[in-house]
C-alpha cells in the first residue's frame, strides 16, 4: 500500500512537472508571438545607430531617441543583461513596470512608453512577454539617461493586479483587447494642447509624426467616409501587414509594420471587427 501510494505520488509530481513545462512552452510561444507582431515592443526599444537606424542583431538593447520639446527620452536597454539592462530585476519588477510604469527603485517610467495602454495586458499575456524577454540574449548596451522638462504624474493609476484575459471568441472584445495592448489608439487619436489624448475622439486620426522621414499623421480609423468605413477587410489587413495603402503606395513611420505583418488571421479579423465598432468621427488634423 504505501509503495502504491508513492507510486501514486512519484506519477503526481511528475503530471505536475510535465504541466510547469508545458505551460513554460506556451508562454514563450505566446511571448514570441505577442512580442514579434501586435504588441512590438521592438518597435522602439530595438537598438539604434547613430542615425537612428534598427540594428536587429542587437536585440531589444534600446537607445532609440524620442526629441520632442516636452521630452528627450531614449528607450531603455530591455535585454536580461545585468548591468546595463534587466536582468537584475524579477518577474514582479517586469511586470510592475511594463503595467503601471514603476522601477523597483520606485522612479517612474516617462513617455513615450504607453503605459495607460499597457495596464490592460492581461496577467498571462504580461508573464508571456517576461518570459519571452528573459529568453533573449543579454546585450551590454549602455542608454543615456531621459530628460524630462514637463513633470510627471505620480502614477499612472492605481496598482494593476489580476486582469483577466478577455473571451478570445468575442472578436470585438478581443479586437478591442488587442488593440488596447498593441496601443493603436496611441497614435490613432488626436490630442489636446497638453498633449493629452482627446477620448471622445477615438480612433479619429489627426496625430502628426515628426522625424527623419519628415511629417507622418495617423489616419481615422473609424467608420466613417475620411475613415475606414469604405475600405473591405481585406484592404484593412493588407493595410497593416505590409504598410501600403490602396494604391499601393508606402506608409511612412512610426507605426510597427515591419512587426504586425506577423499579426495572425483571427487577431487581425478581431482588430478590424472592433475598429468597425468604433464612432464615426470626422478626419481633422490635430492643431
Ligand atoms: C513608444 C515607444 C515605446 C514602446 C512601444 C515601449 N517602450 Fe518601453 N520604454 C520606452 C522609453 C522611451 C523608455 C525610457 C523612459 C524613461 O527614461 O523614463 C522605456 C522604458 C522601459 C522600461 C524601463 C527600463 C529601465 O531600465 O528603466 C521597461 C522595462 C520597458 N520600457 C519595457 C517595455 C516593454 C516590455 C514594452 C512592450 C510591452 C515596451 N517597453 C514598449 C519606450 C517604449
Ligand atoms: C506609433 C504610432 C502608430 C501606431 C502604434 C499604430 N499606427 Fe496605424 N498609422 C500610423 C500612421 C502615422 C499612419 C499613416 C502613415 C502615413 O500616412 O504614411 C498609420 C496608418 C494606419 C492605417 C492605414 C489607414 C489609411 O486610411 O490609410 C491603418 C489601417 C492603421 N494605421 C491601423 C493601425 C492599427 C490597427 C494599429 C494597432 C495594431 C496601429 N495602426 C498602430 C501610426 C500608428
């Protein structure tokens, strides 16, 4: 009886074992996923040369600079190298500072990193990105420290804890999920003077970008006639996969095309279902 009962124990441990590890495995694969394509934290912290080009075999080592007159901010090496990126920091730490935009030395994380946006990652998609993040090889890469001249809020909301991940089957709701941690209302809305993100208008375009490609706007996404309310599914999809418009003429930077050409079948058909949901707003540049 009790050789039965280990018996029983030893194949217990070893179910849960099997488990732990295959749980391992879909969350780095997940993390791969979310990471490469609609999330595209790369899309910024992917380093940098001197005239700001990508150096992908440098991995996620930072150093691309934001110039803007409220700020001169470099995103910061996220590699697990110890001295010079993340590697000294837990799980919790990661995860504190990718939702709520808090260091474990209590500083907070500025603009242009969208933290609102990101505190909706659910608590299994952020420990995906952790995982995946730990798995990439660690890069010494010193970043020159961020400048701020506006002030920054004490927080960016309270402490985010347990957020559930919405029902995968409920396309607008999932769209709207995906959307929310790839931050395309970010760029997507226009803002006020403050610099605040108008979200009565969500969705409405407007925004300029500023950079070596010389001045982007974001366009409306919802829709309406100056927004998406003509375009098929199809176009859309192509739109975001492989940054050319109808004509087939190239989009400019910021936004991660080189990224969400990755974004699978059923997410892009939520995204376009939840963009289709969004209020008719008129086209306006952002003043
Ligand atoms: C729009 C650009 C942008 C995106 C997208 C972005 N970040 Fe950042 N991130 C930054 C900048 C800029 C900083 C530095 C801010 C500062 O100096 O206060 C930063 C800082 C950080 C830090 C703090 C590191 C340190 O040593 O202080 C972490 C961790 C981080 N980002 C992780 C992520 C992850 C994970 C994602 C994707 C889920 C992401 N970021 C997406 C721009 C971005
Ligand atoms: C960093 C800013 C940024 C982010 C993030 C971003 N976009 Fe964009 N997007 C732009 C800009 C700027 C343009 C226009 C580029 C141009 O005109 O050259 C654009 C163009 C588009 C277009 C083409 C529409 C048209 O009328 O031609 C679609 C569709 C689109 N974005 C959807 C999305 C979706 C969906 C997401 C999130 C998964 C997203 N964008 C994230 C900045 C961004």
């Amino acid at each position: 009886m009790k050789k039965f009962s280990r018996l029983l124990l030893s194949i217990f441990f070893f179910c849960t074992a099997g488990t732990a590890l295959a749980q391992k495995a879909t969350s780095i694969e997940r993390g791969k996923y979310l990471m490469e394509s609609v999330v595209a934290c790369g899309n910024c912290h992917v380093a940098r040369g001197p005239q700001g080009q990508p150096l992908f075999d440098k991995g996620l080592s930072g150093g691309m600079l934001f110039d803007e007159p409220p700020f001169k901010a470099y995103a910061a090496n996220i590699t697990p190298d110890p001295e010079t990126g993340i590697g000294k920091w837990s799980d919790a730490d990661l995860a504190k500072a990718i939702r709520e935009g808090i260091r474990p030395d209590k500083t907070l994380i500025g603009p242009p990193m969208p933290i609102e946006f990101y505190r909706h990652i659910s608590d299994e998609d952020v420990a995906a990105i952790i995982t995946y993040l730990r798995a990439q090889p660690p890069i010494k890469n010193s970043v020159p420290k961020s400048k701020y001249n506006i002030p920054l809020p004490p927080a960016y909301g309270p402490p985010v804890t347990n957020v559930a991940m919405p029902a995968m089957d409920n396309r607008v709701q999932y769209g709207e999920y995906l959307a929310n941690i790839g931050h395309c209302m970010e760029c997507h809305t226009p803002r006020n003077q403050q610099g605040m993100l108008l979200r009565e208008k969500l969705g409405a375009g407007g925004q300029p970008f500023n950079g070596p490609w010389g001045q982007s706007v974001s366009r409306n996404l919802t829709p309406d006639a100056s927004g998406l309310k003509n375009w098929s599914d199809a176009q859309i999809a192509k739109a975001i996969r492989t940054g050319t418009d109808r004509e087939g003429h190239p989009y400019k930077p910021p936004m991660a095309f080189d990224f969400y050409k990755n974004i699978n079948d059923s997410d892009m058909a939520a995204l376009i279902a939840y963009m289709r949901t969004l209020k008719p707003q008129t086209f306006a540049m952002q003043k």
